[in-house]
C-alpha cells in the first residue's frame, strides 16, 4: 500500500483514508451520479471542445488527445462493468 500511496502522492490525490482503501466507493457513486452514456457524451464534447480550440497545434497533440480519448473511455466502461459485476456479486 505504501508503494502505491507514494505514486498517488506524486500529484495531490483527494481521496479520504476510507476511499484509499475502498476505492471501489468512488466508482459507484461516480457511476450512481453520471450515467455511463452522459459519461462517453460529456468526455467525447470534452475532445471535441479541446480539438476544436487547438486547431492550431501540432497534429503529434491532436493524436496524442485522441489517444488519450480513447484510453479514458475504454477505463469508464471498464471502471462500469467492474463496479456492475461487484454489485451483482453482492446481491447474489
């Protein structure tokens, strides 16, 4: 935990003792908060928003966002299924 706790620290994590050692806590409230697909719409604007205002940029940035793009909407849908499967676990 400790070497995890010095990578999160690297840059100001604002999760309480209870969440570092929950986290799945976060995602499903994220998740009871933000249906999945506002999520993929808001994050896709977010893209559209940045593409659109650095135009002027190098086109290595404007891949590197798309990438970006992609990979964090591939983690919400997986943070989704992970958090989904968890709670039908604890039902079951």
């Amino acid at each position: 935990m400790q070497e995890i706790l010095r990578k999160l620290d690297y840059q100001p994590a604002r999760l309480s003792d209870d969440e570092l050692l929950s986290p799945e806590t976060v995602l499903a409230e994220f998740f009871d908060n933000n249906p999945i697909h506002e999520c993929r719409d808001l994050v896709w604007e977010l893209y559209k928003g940045w593409t659109y205002h650095t135009a002027e940029y190098n086109s290595n940035q404007t891949i590197d966002m798309l990438l970006f793009y992609t990979k964090l909407v591939g983690f919400l849908n997986a943070s989704f299924v992970h958090i989904e499967k968890q709670r039908l676990e604890f039902t079951n």
